[in-house]
C-alpha cells in the first residue's frame, strides 16, 4: 500500500510530528511506501530514504487556486492508495482538501480541538469555562472570535471563514481519525457523521525495563512536562494552578522538575520566583527523548495541569509506561486512560486545593503510588502500545479504499 501523509511540519515541532514520523517507520516497517507532502517553511529532517515534496503555503482560495496544479501534479505521478491528512491548517487551502478527496480516498487525524474552535482551539470561553458549543455563528455571540480576543490573538474575519470553511471540507473527508472519545463527541456535535469518525488512542513504546532510578533514596521528586513556546502557555497548561498548589502543600522533602523550553519559560521563571519556590523547582529545559526517559523513571509521580481540554494527554501515558502514577485536572480525554483511584488522581479543574492533596497522598503514601504505577502500565500494554494502534490505522486505511471501489464499481 501506498500512504501519502500531508502535514504543515516535518520537523520535532510538537506531537503531530512526532505522531507522523513513528507512524511512517511503522508503515515501512510493515512493508508500506510511504510519500511526504510538508511546506516549503521548514526543512524536513527524518528518515533519509522517504520521498519529501515541500509545497508552497496555500491557506486561502487564490493561494490554492496557485497550489491546485502542484498538488495535483504529485498526487498523479505518486498515485497513492489512501492519503493521509494531519495539522493542514494555514497549510492546505479547504480548496485543495476538497480536490484531494476526489482524486483518492482521504483519512485526516484530528489531533487537537483547533479544527472546531474559532479560538485557537482554546474550547474555554471567556467565562473561564469549558466551552461544549459547535463552530459558528455562536462563537462571535459569546465574543470568543472579536478582532482581538482578550489573549491579544488577533482573529479576523477572513481567517475565520477560512477555519469554517476547512471544517465544512473536512466533514466530506472518507474518515477522520482520533484518539479519544472527547474528541469523538466533539465531532458529531459538530456535524460529523458517526459512520466518519473512529477512536484510535496514541501509543508509547516507551519502557522501563532497560532504566534503574539514579533518584537518591527517599527523594521525592514530581514531574511536570510541557512547553512554553505560546503567549496562552502558562495558562493553557495551569502552571499558575500548580505553583499555586504546591504552596498549599503539607508533605515535605519534595522537588519539581520541569522538562521543557520554549521563548515564554522564563515568564514561568519569574512566577516560581515570585513564589519564593525557586529553591525546591528545577527547570532543565528541553530534552531528548533518552532524557526524558530517565526523567520519567526517577520521578515520584507526573502531575498534568492543562486548564483547556487535552485532546488525548500523551504525557500522562508515558508516565504511565513508566510505571508513574499521574495527578492531573480532569479535562478532555484524560479521563480515558487516567482512571480515578486506580492508575491516579483526577481533579476538578482549576481545584488547586485538592490537587495539593492529592499530591500530599501521592507523596505520602508509597505503596499506594507503586499500585497505581503498575495498574498504569498494565493499562498502556493493553490498550495503548504501537501494535494495536496501526493494525488499526491499517484496517482504516484498507476500508476506505474498499469503499471507493465499490462506489466507483
């Protein structure tokens, strides 16, 4: 089988890229060709041998208007069996999405709410609270698209049209892929079509079984992982919510560390800071993946703070293969792998007081966290390792074209 993937980036952006590129190997792997379409904006880096086409940005309807010839062109001479689409927006005109899908069978994997929120995918209102509305008209009612939204992001009109018009194409697409059941929902309330949409969770393959703890005995070390490379940062991920529980704490001898970078960390620096915490909070920056492994080991347990809805989660399930009990707020999908009092602690949003208690429990009570750990690992080698996950992507793939052959016939 032949896959043409199509994705904004094909560079180690974030996790649609990381998600893009173990997929191709696994393809490969599994005997596929795989074919790349990404833009002209970055340079690809990855696995020498694949066929990378960089195609100019085409967001609007004169822009893909130019792009219509190129994009054509390479669909034609590579003649693929499925086309597979990821983070296109501000890539892919909705006016090449729409081509795509009358030249071959197209899948998209909806990786995050940005594909149904006007708002940056923020799905929060500017009440604070967790928006549970569809795309349109009542996003400019409830002021979450004006001009200038309260976070300075500037949403114009045009780019907003543009957003529903992707969405209105995307709806036409064979299938659309995602790994959790918030997502399923959010895409019927959507409009989408129950027979379009599937589930088809993240996977790690990540281990401990080649780590030992460097942690000196009786450390107690919390893991915090994420990045600040966005104005909302600090808000999307809760880190004030954290910082804010962490002075509410009652057990002692512990340590954070935060594992990752970005242009806005030192605005965080500042705020540990002003909570006279920094003595007891270690900012190591980014990390490779072999470090953040060791990380991952040596820690007491992870803790998530996200106050938007996580679309998945991914760092609590590799927490989880690690055998680390996860704290986190209960938003989006994370309550599809973190079950409450099993695998770790759930916690009302924005409830910091309660977020402290249960990292005091965490802190305090060592058996109950290694029980929590080895449930959590359990639950990964079931339900989300990288085995189960493509013969299921596979399975999505091979149906599609199945049904465009019938429908040609």
């Amino acid at each position: 089988m032949k896959i043409l993937h199509i994705n904004d980036n094909y560079v180690n952006l974030g996790g649609a890229e990381k998600y893009l590129r173990e997929t191709c190997i696994a393809l490969e792997e599994r005997g596929h060709e795989i074919v790349i379409i990404t833009s002209q904006n970055n340079k690809p880096q990855g696995i020498p041998h694949k066929k990378v086409y960089q195609l100019q940005v085409s967001s609007g309807l004169r822009s893909g208007l130019r792009m219509k010839t190129d994009i054509k062109s390479v669909v034609e001479h590579e003649n693929p069996d499925v086309i597979h689409l990821h983070n296109v927006r501000y890539f892919l005109s909705p006016l090449i999405i729409n081509l795509l899908y009358k030249l071959k069978p197209v899948v998209k994997f909806c990786h995050d709410t940005r594909l149904f929120c006007l708002n940056n995918g923020k799905k929060v209102l500017p009440t604070d609270e967790i928006c549970q509305l569809p795309m349109g008209a009542l996003c400019f009612i409830k002021r979450c698209c004006s001009r200038n939204n309260e976070d300075g992001i500037n949403l114009d009109l045009r780019s907003n049209l543009i957003k529903i018009w992707e969405l209105r194409m995307t709806r036409r697409l064979d299938k659309i892929i995602v790994s959790s059941r918030y997502m399923y929902d959010e895409l019927l309330r959507n409009g989408f079509s129950r027979e379009k949409v599937v589930v088809n969770p993240l996977y790690t393959e990540r281990s401990n079984s080649s780590f030992s703890s460097s942690r000196p005995s009786g450390e107690k070390m919390i893991l915090w992982v994420g990045r600040f490379n966005h104005p909302l940062a600090i808000r999307q991920k809760g880190f004030t919510q954290l910082i804010q529980s962490l002075m509410l704490m009652k057990e002692k001898g512990w340590r954070l560390t935060v594992v990752g970078g970005g242009e806005h960390l030192d605005e965080v620096k500042k705020q540990v800071s002003d909570s006279k915490l920094e003595d007891r909070i270690d900012f190591v920056g980014s990390v490779l993946p072999g470090d953040l492994d060791t990380y991952y080991q040596n820690s007491t347990f992870v803790v998530m703070t996200s106050m938007y809805p996580e679309s998945f989660g991914f760092v609590g399930v590799e927490a989880m293969a690690f055998g680390k009990p996860v704290v986190a707020f209960d938003v989006g999908g994370v309550r599809e792998w973190l079950m409450q009092e099993e695998t770790g602690f759930l916690v009302e949003r924005g409830n910091v007081k309660e977020l402290a208690r249960r990292m005091d429990q965490l802190l305090g009570n060592a058996p109950l966290a290694r029980t929590f750990g080895i449930r959590g690992r359990d639950m990964v080698e079931k339900k989300f390792r990288q085995k189960k996950h493509m013969e299921n992507l596979i399975n999505i793939y091979q149906d599609v074209i199945e049904n465009r052959r019938r429908k040609v016939a």
